[in-house]
C-alpha cells in the first residue's frame, strides 16, 4: 500500500533524528511542519532505504 507524502517526510524527519542520536554523531536536525535544517554529515544509504520502505509501504 503507498503512502502519501507526510508519512515519507516523517520518515525523513525520523531518519534524520536517529542518525543524529547515534553515538559519536555530529549531526543536528531541526524539523518544523514543512523544513528541516541539518547540520553534519548524514549517512546517505541509510536515509535512502527510509524513503525507499516508505514509498513502497514499509514499516
């Protein structure tokens, strides 16, 4: 079942927020309803495969 575009900017945002959790992370996010500003270094693949499962009706 596809989703719409809030649930995979949630997904994003969520992404986002545990990278920046994870151990040793230098990364920072601010969300609002409709930007985000990152600051750091994101694991890209990792973000991919977020948006991926979204799209496609992942978990």
């Amino acid at each position: 079942m596809r989703k719409g575009p809030r649930h995979v900017r949630k997904a994003i945002v969520e992404e986002l927020r545990r990278q920046a959790e994870n151990g040793g992370s230098k990364l920072r996010v601010e969300a609002s309803e409709d930007k985000v500003t990152i600051n750091g270094s994101v694991n890209l693949d990792d973000l991919v495969m977020v948006v991926m499962d979204s799209v496609a009706g992942g978990p």
